[in-house]
C-alpha cells in the first residue's frame, strides 16, 4: 500500500502535463471542433518561449514575473496566428482538413523550434519550490504536488467559466449548435479565437512552470498528446474535471505501471518486463472509453455542410496513368541507382496511401495506424522467412492476412464511432503496435532491425538483389521495381474500381450519411469491416513489397511521425483520388521528390527538419487553397467547368451530381 | 588470444565519447557529489596520481608516418585519386557532423603530410543519413555500386547500418570504429577496432565486478528497440559476474523518470546504470537521480549524456557521472597521442570544437588506419580482398585507440577486432580524469 502511496505521488507532475494536454484538446474541441494535435506541442513552445526570456536567448534576461506573463502575451498572439492561419479558413471545411491542418501545426513548431533551437533540450530556470518532501522514506520535490495542484484548480476555473458566465454559455451554444448561435447574435469565429487564446494561455502556463520540472524538449512534449488524447476522450471532450482527473491518473498509473514492472506476476520476456505495455493499456482504455461514450459523443451543429472531401468520378484513368507507368518502367530501368530505388519506393508507398483512399476517402474513417500495419506486415514477412524458413510466397500471404485480421480487430473496436473520433483509437493503436510489436528484440526489429530474405520463385531471384541489373550495371535489379509496378498499377485499378462498384457505392453512403446508409438497406457495420479489410490489406501488401525493397525492417521506418505526415500528405493532395494516393507516395520518404531534395535543393544540414517545416507549411497554404485536397479541388473545377458547358449546350446530357459533390 | 583483463594504465583527462546507438550505449557510474570522493570504488581500484603515468604510454600512436606507413610530403595531385566511402548520420534531429569534419581533416593530412596512399591522393566519397532507415539502403547503393570506392568507413551511424549491410553483403570491407550492433561482428568482411555493445556492456560488467564490487545494480532504459536489446546484453555480461540486476523500462516520450529509477532500486543499488543515450532521456534521468539524492556510483555509456546538448538542458553542467569509453581521451592534452592528433588537426585546420569532439577524434583515427590498409593491401591497387586482408591483420595499437587489435578473437564475433574500455569520471566543467586501466570485457 505504501508503495502504491509513493508511485502515485511520482507520477503526479506527469499526470499534471497530461491533464493539461487534454484540456487543450477539450478547449479546442468546444472552440472551434477541433481535435487538437498539437495540444502537446503547444506547452513544448511554451516552454522554450519562457527559457528564450529567462535566459536572455534574443534579447536581455528578464526577472521571473516579466518573463512569465510575457510568455503568456506570447502564446496568445501565437494563439490568435493559428486561428488566423489554420482554423478560422477552414470553419466551413471538413473535420479531417481541419485534423490535417493541426498536424501541419505539429510539424510546424515542432520543425521551427528545432531549427531556431537546436534539437537539444533547454534546462529552464525553475519557477516552483525547489523544496522536497520525504515520502514513505523517497524524496519527492514539492514542486510535483504544485504543479498538480495548479492544473486542478485550473481544470475548476475553466469549469465555473464554462457553466457560469455568459462566455461560457455562449460557447457551449455555438459548440451544440452553430447556426442557432448565429441567430442568437453569437459569432462563432469570434468564440473560437477566445477559446483558442484561453487553450494555448492555459497550456503555456502550465508549460512555464513545468518546465524545470521535466525539462522542455521537442522531441517528447508534443507526444504527450496520446494519452492526453485518451484523458479527453473519457471527458466526453467537454468535461475540464474529468479531462483533469483523467490526466492526473494516466500519469498516476505510468508511474504505477513502472512498480508493477518489477513485480513477479508482470507479463516478462527474456526476464524483462515487456516493452510497450503502457501503450497498450492506453489503447485499452481509450477502446473502452469509445465503447462506453462511442453513441454519446458530442456532434457540432454547424453553420456550413462539413462533408468530408467530394469524391470525383475518376475516369480515363487508363490514360491518364499510361504515360506514369510507362515512364516508371523506363526510369526502373535507365536511372542511376539511387533514382531508381526510390521510383521503387514510391511505388511502394502508392499502395500505402492508396489505402488512407480506402479508408479516409470512401468511408471517412480517419485511420492512422494503415503505416503500423504495414510494419507488421513487413516484420512478419522478416521472421517468417528468418525463423521458420517460410518464404516467398507464403510468407507475404500470412503477413498480409494477418494485417488484415488486425485492421478488422482495430476496425471492429470502433464501431461505435464515426469518422473523426476515429483518429483517436487508431492513434493509440498504432503507438501501441510501434512500442508492444516492433521494440520488441524477440517479434520486432530488436537492436538494429530484421533482415529480409529476398523473394524467389522457382529458383529465380525476384529481389532488389536479382542479378538482372540496371542499364549501368548496378543494384537495385529493375525486375523488383518493374514486379512493383505491375501490382502497384494492379491495386491502383482495384481501388478505382471500388468507387465504381455496388460495394463503393455503399461505402459512400455510409460516408455520406449512416442512418440514412442503414435506412436504405445498407449494412453499415459490414460496409465499415470489409473496408478496413481491405485497407489492411493493402497496408500489408506494402509492408512486404517496402521489407523486400529494403531487404530490412526497422522500427523507426513505421514511427507515428512518419505516419501523421504521410496521412496529411495524402490528404492534401486528393484523399478521394488514386491520383492522390500516386503523388503522395512518391512524396513519401526515400521516394523521388525526398530524394530531390535532398540532392539538389536543401542544404544538408538538418535536411530532415526542413522537411518537416516544409510539409507543415506547405499543408497549411494548401489546406487555404484548397481545403478538400489539391487534386480534388482540380477535378472539381473541372467538372464544374464541364457543367457549366453543358449548360450552355442543351444536347449534352445533365451534369452529374456524386455523393458529396456539390451540384 | 582474448585480450588480457587490465592489462593497460593510461591516465587521462577529458572526454572520451563512446558513439554508439542512441540508447545502447549508456553505462554509469558516480554521481556529482561523490565523484570526487577518494573512497569512490573506481579511485580505490586505481589509486595514485593519474597524471603520474601519463606520458608512460608505450602504445600511443604519435608518429602518423610510421602509422600510416606513408612517405613525409604530400601526395602527387596529379596522380588517380584513390577513393573511401564515408557513411555518417547527419542532417536530422541527431546528427554528428563533427565525425565528417574529423574525416576529412584527416584525409586532408593524409594528403598533406603523409604523402596520400602510395603517392595517390586520398578522397573521401560521402554519404549522409539524416534519420530514415531507408537511407542507408539508398548509401549502400550509391557506395557499393561506386566500383571506385575500394572500402567504406563508418562515422557515426544510428539509423540505416542494417539497411546498409543489406545491399553490401560483405562485398566491401567496412571498417568501423565503435559498432552499434553486435551484428555487425558476426557480419561478413565487417571490422570494428573500438568496441560493440557486446564489449562495452561487457566492459561494464568488468567495472562493476572488479573496481566497484558491486554486488546489485539497477538500470533504467528507454523501451526502444535498441535498448530493450541492449539491457538483455548488459544483464547477460552482469549475470557472467553474478550480479543481480534490476531494470525498468520507461516509455521514450516519458518525461518524468523519478517513478521508473525509484522502481528500479536506485536507492539500495550498489551502482546504477541509466541506458540512456538520447539527451532527452539523458536530463530526465540526471533530475530523477538527482531530486532522489542517489548516493551509489552512476555510469553511463558513451558520450550522449555528457554532451553540450545534455549540459544545456541541465543549466550548463552535464551530470557529474562516470562515463565507459571504448578509446583514448582527447580533453587530456598531456597524452603524447592527443598531443600529436591536436598539432596535426590543428595543421590541417580542425578547429578546437572539432578537436574536443570525440565524434571527430574518432574518424580521424579510423581514417588513419584506413589509410595504413591501404598502403598494406597495395596503395592504388589495392582491392576489396587485399584491403579485408589487411583490416583483419591489423594489430594495435591503433590512433586514440586501446593498444591491442585482434581480430577474430571472439569466436562468436569476429569482426570485433577490440574491445577494451575504460572509465572517466566528469569531475565538472567538462573535465575528466580516468578511474581505471583498459578493462577487457566479461562475459564476451
């Protein structure tokens, strides 16, 4: 009993920055219906603001006070350029544009404060007591217990402001139902900025004097949001008490979960606790909070259609992809060898993001944990072929069933929410995969990543190592680029056909509306399962094709980053399109434009971070122009440019209006 | 033949950093406070004055002629270059650019100075990781199929060494100085002269049994990949000494380790070892053992924890902990090794930044040594079988490295040609002042 006392007490300054995270995301959330990524990230920028001041980074050290309430002016005019840049154009667009724009914060400030400074953490001046306090025999600092104390009294205030004060009143008005609010001379853009400007006030305070405490560091901070997630969730995404008290006992129950580690009962491997249990108690926990709050959770009732992105007919696509298959063909063939492995690895990463259209496009399940499942893919094809001698080309079938299965498990845990919500469980599980799976030394990559055997088929070499060389000479083989090709171009035509069969056609109507869907006959649950079937599918399939591309597969290929990134990617550029599904993959990492970049446009130092400051800048100027996706948008224009003749030309028959596209 | 245990006395000041993988590679031992007590174990193990042995190194490398086996002069420009490949981690979050900057000061020196290989100019073909695995398939690509590349040298490499190794297949040789994997070892036509997991951990199993005496140690690491594994090889080397070890693991986004080190045993442990490498990792751990006022010795592997990066994010001052290192400190500048790699650096313009780095002193050896296979395996004729015959000839000492190279003395690794560390303590200020001899690893 003590030591469970003590542990409690250990994980309180965790639990308190967590609290605060999920607040952020309750904030955001009633603001302006926002699932807030960056929640986390937002206390990281605190933090180096408030060192950046103390210490005298840009200009002369400040005293303590000065440098305290300057941080918090601070976070609210960042506060004010978010929603000028990120929220407030996109009011009227849908919830995953607005879901991608907060990523493109992320990677924003993630990138910017990195490269301002440096990706090392900063030691920032204490602002709590530096006194400790002896329990059951550990020293504890006291600084633990104020911070946790301020965030309670902080999840109260926000509490008594929400319920009491015509502020709050107004904000639940607007969050329950936008045009009533309107009608009640309520202005929703307006709450939405007050409710952001409290949020990142709120978090920088918090980020302030945690600061000492934990340290302030890109790299961990902006992680913090998945449980946080999972706090706000439990909340309902509008209970500050609950979302502070969820907080406070996930950190409570990391600390605990470290006592436990080091029981006899403990799940162990090799004599070790396993890794990753935490994770997965998280994405245990959110599993239940969505199937205990799943039919509860709160709706917005919006001034504008926020359907999700139009899903355009995708015809002449045989001629509009000949001319890439053919100059994919010849590039596998006649490039140098770096250009050739990443034409491969883009192919590879089509397939990938070919199923974010499965999921996202056609049945507006946001899912991030499609890059997860190819990771199990790929490590399934490793060890089957390592362990049990099991190859080409049973091994890629086993490893693609079995991500399918798992997509399905995941899949069918989310029945009860519909699309946005989603993000949340596939989140944690794809966390969970990443830290249960492939940390794992005995089922994952282990220390430095598992080999791959090379596929072969009655004897011939199939591989990236296939003695079939390139026209000067050299490795990677063209045959396992140009294999690539034929079943990336095979899966691209499955996936456009889809949104043309009977089976598309029910997936968008259980996009378009689920009760409606149910109401004509369609079996929303079945449509929902077959459709995160095949995209685990096609998940899998890339885990394979991408593991003997590489001939290895290491943890850090499948990492949440990566995966947040490549969502975002593909959806702004078209996530209803195959097209879409094409540039992003070869944008991808280790696929052709990266690869560019890297050779001729970026410097070499810190290439990677400026990546990342390019893909979050560049997602929310495209998120501006075109909110639905850049390829979208195009089409869009095009059939109106189409309706519009045919409207002038009374011979021509009437225009078309598909699910979700505007007539 | 093994290498003998405690077979070398050197005395030195100053930072010998260990890159290995971002978290495999801690080891520890002391923390501030007593660091500087005589009744430490490690000052009672070693006793004496540091300093008094200094310039009794009869294995350090000075004359960088008689190394390389060179002529004293420059190379002849006008002759064929002969061509290294050189794959390092840089241009991302963690990187370590400091080891290119140490390379090719050093190949300039080989030109300069030491009259190239066989009279050719030596060049450097480079490769960057930033931070994807993929890139290193894509560095194996552009290295291997490079028919003028006649070896590869690793920097300082985290991500992208087995995506690397997969597209080499033993076809070049790959000459290493610190290992982030045991498999590298077992790799074909793969030889590391400073160490490997295997001979580091193993290393902290011999101070931990010989100069601390440690009869438990606790541990606390990171969940990552390479730290899960790592810890199995720290408890197999403790184990092989018939220590009890305790660890707890810790999700890498964790910000707060004070929870994970109290259930590990901090307060009651002989010793502890945080495995941490990150910086991040690296401050949460020195607040946790610092707010729990741990008083048992505190090791660390590798060089991450006691970083400019670490020290900014602990108010200046990297934690005051004893460090395991796999080759010869460069902050002491009394040692004749670090005074000749000083004079020569400085000569081809490393400046003393780049100089303190052990990222650069360490290329700069490997670059050294690659230049004297070289001039063994037949200058600009050389090929990739004369050169692998040469690396696994090699015998030490070896530039800022332990005197002794052998490889193929571990039977299950044979690419680990040596495998000695010894350990410093950070008395402060980014100093350090050596706690013990080479110690051979237990367990290995």
């Amino acid at each position: 009993m003590q030591n469970i006392l003590l542990f409690s007490i250990l994980g309180l300054a965790s639990g308190a920055i967590i609290a605060t995270i999920a607040i952020g995301v309750v904030l955001s959330w009633r603001g302006s219906g926002t699932i807030n990524i960056a929640a986390g990230a937002v206390v990281m920028v605190a933090g180096y603001i408030f060192w950046c001041l103390r210490t005298g980074y840009f200009a002369p050290a400040l005293m303590m006070v000065p440098a305290v309430l300057l941080t918090l002016v601070l976070m609210a005019l960042l506060a004010v350029v978010v929603e000028v840049v990120a929220v407030k154009p996109l009011r009227t667009a849908s919830p995953l544009a607005r879901l991608v724009a907060s990523i493109g914060v992320l990677l924003l400030f993630q990138a910017a404060v990195q490269l301002v400074f440096g990706t090392a953490p900063v030691d920032s001046p204490a602002v709590l007591s530096a006194e400790v306090v002896e329990v059951v025999g550990v020293t504890v600092p006291i600084a633990h217990f104020i911070l946790a104390g301020v965030v309670v009294v902080l999840a109260l205030a926000l509490s008594m402001l929400y319920r009491f004060t015509r502020f709050g009143l107004a904000t639940r008005a607007a969050s329950e139902n936008e045009r009533s609010a309107i009608l009640a001379g309520l202005s929703p853009d307006s709450l939405s900025l007050a409710n952001s400007v409290i949020a990142y006030v709120v978090a920088g305070l918090v980020g302030v004097l945690a600061a000492s405490v934990v340290g302030v560091s890109a790299s961990t901070l902006p992680l913090l949001i998945v449980p946080a997630l999972a706090a706000a969730l439990l909340a309902n995404f509008t209970s500050f008490g609950i979302a502070c008290a969820a907080g406070l006992a996930i950190g409570i129950g990391e600390s605990l979960l470290f006592y436990a580690s080091t029981q006899s009962w403990f799940p162990t491997q090799d004599g070790f606790a396993l890794p990753g249990m935490q994770q997965v108690a998280e994405f245990f926990l959110i599993v239940i909070a969505l199937w205990w709050r799943g039919s509860s959770l709160p709706q917005r009732g919006e001034t504008a259609g926020r359907s999700l992105p139009p899903v355009p007919r995708q015809e002449r696509l045989v001629r509009r992809a000949a001319p890439v298959v053919l100059a994919c063909a010849v590039a596998l063939v006649v490039l140098p060898s770096d250009f050739r492995q990443a034409v491969t690895t883009g192919l590879v990463a089509t397939v990938l993001c070919l199923s974010f259209v499965v999921i996202m496009g056609y049945v507006g399940q946001l899912s991030v944990v499609q890059l997860a499942l190819a990771g199990l893919g790929a490590f399934t094809v490793s060890r089957l072929g390592t362990e049990f001698g099991i190859g080409f080309p049973l091994g890629p079938i086993i490893a693609i069933a079995l991500a399918t299965v798992l997509g399905v498990a995941i899949g069918a845990a989310a029945l009860r929410v519909r699309g946005i919500t989603l993000v949340v469980v596939t989140l944690a599980a794809a966390i969970a995969i990443e830290q249960f799976v492939f940390a794992n030394a005995r089922w994952g990559g282990g220390q430095t990543g598992a080999p791959v055997e090379s596929p072969t088929l009655f004897g011939v070499n199939l591989g990236a190592d296939a003695s079939f060389p390139g026209l000067n000479g050299t490795l990677p083989s063209p045959l396992f680029g140009l294999l690539a090709l034929v079943g990336t171009v095979v899966l691209y035509a499955f996936v456009a056909n889809l949104r043309r069969g009977d089976l598309g056609r029910r997936m968008l109507a259980v996009r378009s509306n689920e009760r409606a869907a149910a109401a004509v006959g369609v079996n929303v649950r079945a449509v929902k399962i077959v459709a995160f079937g095949i995209a685990s599918a096609l998940a899998g399939t890339a885990g394979v094709m991408y593991a003997y591309n590489y001939s290895t597969v290491s943890a850090g290929s499948y990492g949440i980053a990566i995966a947040l990134t490549l969502v975002a990617s593909v959806y702004v550029l078209g996530v209803t399109l195959v097209q879409g599904a094409v540039l992003a993959g070869f944008g991808a990492i280790g696929a052709v434009v990266p690869l560019i970049l890297q050779k001729w446009v970026l410097p070499q130092d810190q290439i990677s971070i400026w990546v990342q400051l390019i893909i979050g800048v560049g997602l929310l100027v495209q998120l501006k122009l075109f909110p639905d996706g850049l390829l979208v948008g195009m089409e869009l224009k095009k059939e109106r440019r189409a309706e519009h003749k045919a409207q002038s030309e009374p011979s021509v028959v009437s225009p078309r209006v598909e699910e979700g596209v505007p007539a | 033949m093994k290498p003998t245990s405690s077979q070398r006395l050197v005395r030195s000041r100053g930072l010998g950093r260990l890159p290995l993988p971002v978290s495999v590679l801690a080891v520890a031992l002391t923390l501030a406070g007593c660091a500087s007590d005589s009744d430490t174990p490690g000052k009672e193990a070693t006793g004496g004055d540091p300093a008094a042995t200094a310039s009794a190194d009869p294995w350090a490398v000075t004359d960088y002629v008689d190394y390389t086996g060179g002529t004293d002069g420059a190379a002849d420009e006008s002759l064929e270059p002969v061509t290294i490949g050189w794959l390092n981690q840089q241009g991302g979050p963690l990187g370590f650019p400091w080891a290119t900057a140490g390379a090719k000061a050093a190949v300039k020196y080989v030109n300069e100075h030491l009259g190239g290989v066989d009279g050719h100019p030596l060049a450097l073909s480079t490769c960057f990781i930033a931070d994807a695995e993929a890139e290193g398939n894509a560095c194996g690509l552009e290295l291997v199929n490079d028919d003028d590349v006649k070896t590869v040298l690793y920097g300082t490499v985290m991500a992208g060494n087995q995506s690397f190794q997969a597209v080499n297949k033993g076809k070049k040789p790959l000459l290493m100085s610190n290992s982030i994997s045991p498999i590298d070892a077992a790799a074909d036509n793969v030889y590391t002269y400073n160490g490997n997991p295997g001979s580091i951990f193993g290393g902290l199993a011999s101070y931990a049994s010989e100069v601390v005496k440690a009869k438990s140690v606790s541990v606390i690491y990171p969940q990552d990949a390479q730290s899960t594994a790592g810890v199995g090889i720290l408890k197999a080397a403790l184990d092989s000494v018939d220590i009890d070890m305790k660890a707890v693991g810790f999700d890498p986004s964790t910000t707060n380790l004070t929870g994970a080190a109290v259930a590990a045993g901090v307060q009651d442990a002989d010793l502890v070892i945080p495995l941490v490498s990150f910086p991040p990792a690296c401050i949460a751990a020195a607040k946790a053992l610092e707010s729990l006022s741990v008083t048992a010795p505190v090791v660390a592997t590798g060089s991450f924890c006691f970083t400019d990066a670490t020290a900014q994010g602990l108010g200046g001052e990297a934690p005051l902990w004893h460090q395991l290192a796999t080759q010869t400190n460069v902050a002491d500048h009394s040692l004749p090794d670090v005074q000749a790699y000083l004079d020569a650096s400085a000569d081809v313009g490393l400046g003393a930044e780049g100089q303190g780095s052990s990222d650069a002193s360490l290329a700069w050896g490997l670059v050294l040594t690659a230049a004297r296979l070289l001039n063994e395996a037949g200058g600009a004729e050389a090929d990739e079988a004369s050169i692998a015959k040469a690396a696994k000839a090699l015998e030490g000492p070896i530039v800022l490295g332990s005197a002794e190279i052998e490889c193929g003395a571990y039977a299950k690794q044979p690419g680990l040609c040596g495998a000695q560390t010894r350990v410093f303590e950070h008395t402060g200020g980014g100093e350090f002042k050596a706690l013990t001899e080479w110690l051979s690893p237990a367990g290995l």
